[in-house]
C-alpha cells in the first residue's frame, strides 16, 4: 500500500472524474428544461395578472406632463451618463413600454413614444434584445430618423464622444455597452417609475442646504390641478 501522505490513493483518475460529472451534466438537463419552462410559463401569467394595471398606470403617465424624463433624470446611473440635450429630447417623450416575449426565443422589447419634437421624426423607437444567462444582447432596433436641421449635431455628438452615454445608446443600438442602459430600463425605471418620479434629487443631496440658494440643475415639472395626485393601483415591484 502507498503512504499514508501520498494524495495518488485518494484522488479519482481523470477519466473517472470527467465520466461521471458527464453522466451528472446529462440527468440535469431534463430537470433544467423542466424548471425554465415551469419558470416561464409563471412570468406569463404573473404577466398576465400585471397587464390591466400596467394598462391603467400609461393612461395616468400620459396625462402628466415631464413624468419620463423626470423618471430618466432621478437615477442616479442615467442621469450620469446624460446631457441636457439628452433630457430636453425626453421631455417629448409620452410614454415607455417593455414587454418579455417568451417565443421562439427569450426577448425584452423596448418602446419609447414621442410627441412631435425638433429632433427627430419617429413616434415609436422600438429596441430589442435578446436575453440569456449572460445578459442582453442587441438584436432588432428602429433607425432613427433625425431632422434635417439637427442631423449634422447627432453626427457630430456621436463622433465627438464615444464613450457610453444615453445619446449613443438612443442613436446607435449596437453600440458597446448599451445593454446596461438596457437593463436599467427595463428592471428598474419600468417596473417602478413612481419611486424616481417622487425623488427629490438623483444624488441623494438634500435641497436647499444653504438658506435661500435654489439647488443646482434642479427640474421643475409643472402640474394642472387635473393631473394630481398621481396614484394607480400597481406598484412595480
């Protein structure tokens, strides 16, 4: 028998190893499938359930006057990766929806709506990304279709700096990095647009600290009478 201090006694061949984590890798796999589809079939009808109360959620937005760029402007990560010209162009946008389409392959499908502005002509820009394990990946996008008397500044803006920003991820959807802005839409400013709408600063800074000094780069959205309170039945989260 071999010592007691020699490890070759105890330690299982290679091939031994690699056949029997192969045997393990293939009993897993039916009970993977099962599990995603049982997972999937579940965010359907949860879907299902959320789908009038996010119905009734746009037709409350729309009425309220600034409500997405003030959403986009109030997290922190969007709000630094945008310009002012970046929030002026959202202050023309009416409405945003994600939709998580489960045939034939998984996919997040998001769409922004717009009024008439002087940037661009598209009503709808509609992104979609593929999504795995690994994340979002760009797939199928609406080109955008700038006016003639700003399409030499989106030229410009895009070559200028091309860094990851939320012009380049509006204007170019295969751009590198882009699926982070991507997620951050659609996990978090889509499911809860009210908790960044209320928030005082993106910062977390509290306004008005010094006695009669109006807090910097601070957005003002003005409201009728009929537009208040803002209140719908879903949460979000």
């Amino acid at each position: 028998p071999k010592p007691c201090g020699s490890l070759g006694a105890w330690l299982p061949s290679a091939s031994t190893s690699g056949a029997d984590e192969q045997a393990l890798q293939f009993e897993l796999e039916p009970v993977n499938k099962q599990a995603s589809q049982a997972f999937s079939r579940l965010k359907l009808r949860t879907w299902q359930r959320r789908k009038p109360h996010l119905e009734q959620r746009s037709t409350t937005i729309q009425g309220i006057s600034g409500f997405w760029v003030k959403v986009f402007v109030n997290h922190p990560q969007m709000l630094a990766m945008m310009s002012d010209q970046d929030k002026d162009m959202l202050r023309y946008m009416t409405n945003l929806k994600v939709e998580e389409l489960r045939q034939p392959t998984d996919c997040c499908k998001i769409m922004l709506f717009f009024r008439k502005n002087p940037y661009f002509l598209n009503e709808v820009i509609v992104k979609e990304y593929l999504v795995n394990l690994n994340g979002y990946k760009a797939c199928r996008f609406t080109p955008i279709q700038w006016k003639q008397g700003f399409e030499r500044e989106a030229y410009r803006r895009r070559h200028r700096n091309s860094g990851l920003n939320f012009f380049n991820w509006f204007s170019d959807h295969n751009f590198a990095g882009s699926s982070g802005i991507a997620e951050i839409i659609s996990k978090d400013l889509w499911p809860n647009p009210l908790h960044y709408y209320l928030r005082r600063k993106a910062l977390g800074e509290v306004p008005g600290r010094r006695t009669g000094e109006e807090p910097r780069n601070r957005l003002v959205v003005k409201h009728t009478e009929r537009e208040r309170p803002v209140t719908w039945s879903h949460t979000g989260r």
